[in-house]
C-alpha cells in the first residue's frame, strides 16, 4: 500500500488523513524530518501560510522536505499547502519563504474579503465524474504559470475573467480549494493515481 504523508505542523491535518485512508493509501503523520524518510509522497494542508512556514523552520523540516520535493518525492497542496509549493508568492507578510518545486506565482488571499470564502463547482482535469464541489477559504489563485504547469481547473471570478485554481506540474498538484473538507474523495484519488505513476 502507498504510505503518504500529511504534514501535521498546522492546518485541516485529520480531513487529508480520512480522504487518503477512503481512497486507499496508508496515510501518517510527518512532523520531524524522519517521518519523511518512510512516505512515499505528501500532502501540505490547507491552514495558515506564515505560520506553517514557522513550524517547518522551528522543527528542521525546512531543507528536509526542500530536498524530498526537488528529488520528485510527488506532493499536493491544498490551499496554504498551493502557497507553500509556489516557487513565488504575491501579497505574502515581508520575507515569507515558501518549499517551491512549482514554477507558479499564487497571489495569497486572493479572492478579497468580500468574498474571503465561497463555494464553487468547478471541472478539474483528471477527474472524470462531473464537476468537484470546490470550497475556498481565504484561498490563494495561480496568477502565472511557468511552461511546464498544467492549468487544471479554473473559476469565474464574479468581477469578470477568470482565475486558475488548479495546477499540476509533474509529481506536484495544487488547489486553491479545499477538497478535504467535502465528501467527494476524487482529487485524493488524482493524487494517488500520480504517486502510483511516480513509483512506477
Ligand atoms: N490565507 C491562508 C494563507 O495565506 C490560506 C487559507 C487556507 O489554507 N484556507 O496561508
């Protein structure tokens, strides 16, 4: 069975746990860098940027898991986990870093306080089945993406155009949204299928 991790600093760590276990995988807790050494892949979950950042530094996961990701270690990130996959961030606090790995720029809290949260359904490419009922909670969007990214998915913005929020570079995939939270398990399964294909 795939082991996959779920970084377990901050964040909706619990609902990624329950989705990967309802579609399959073996998931653990990754919270010091030798927890890394026994997953075959990870998800960053949905919380609070800066302050993951911080707990990822303050518990020597920062080089850990940089070097995992750049090795093509597969990961997702929902949310702040999108933030924290971005090679660059826009509207992040003065100096925040990020892991990387995907040539995006996502502007953080994007979506305005207006309309801060809100439920959208939305087509993601790679799950078949009709659209996935996407939720977005002070979500960040993909403003640029560099020629390997695949735009997987993207929303209406009420002020017109479009923004992206779904985007898949080789083993690394990113939403905006939070999938975890719904009932609806097929973006857990997209990942899965990709670390199945990653192990070969
Ligand atoms: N706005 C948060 C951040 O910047 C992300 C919100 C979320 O993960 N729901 O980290």
């Amino acid at each position: 069975r795939i082991v996959i991790g779920v970084l377990a600093v901050q964040g909706d760590v619990v609902e990624h746990v329950r989705m990967l276990e309802d579609v399959g995988a073996h998931a653990v807790r990754v919270r010091r860098a030798a927890d890394l050494a026994n997953v075959d892949a990870l998800v960053i979950p949905g919380g609070e940027s800066t302050v993951m950042m911080r707990l990822i530094a303050q518990g020597d996961l920062l080089e850990p898991l940089r070097e995992r990701i750049a090795a093509g270690m597969p990961a997702y990130g929902s949310c702040a986990g999108m933030i924290l996959l971005a090679d660059r961030i826009l509207d992040g606090a003065a100096g925040q870093q990020t892991l990387g790995g995907l040539d995006v720029t996502v502007r953080r809290n994007a979506f305005g306080r207006q309309v801060a949260s809100f439920e959208a359904d939305v087509t993601v490419d790679g799950v078949d089945g009709g659209p996935v009922r996407a939720v977005f909670i002070r979500a960040p969007w993909v403003e640029e993406v560099g020629a390997g990214v695949e735009v997987l998915s993207s929303v209406a913005l009420p002020t017109g155009g479009e923004a992206v929020v779904a985007v898949r570079q080789g083993n690394l995939l990113a939403t905006s949204f939070h999938p975890e939270v719904t009932n609806d398990a097929r973006v857990h399964a997209l990942f899965v299928r990709m670390v199945e294909h990653a192990r070969g």
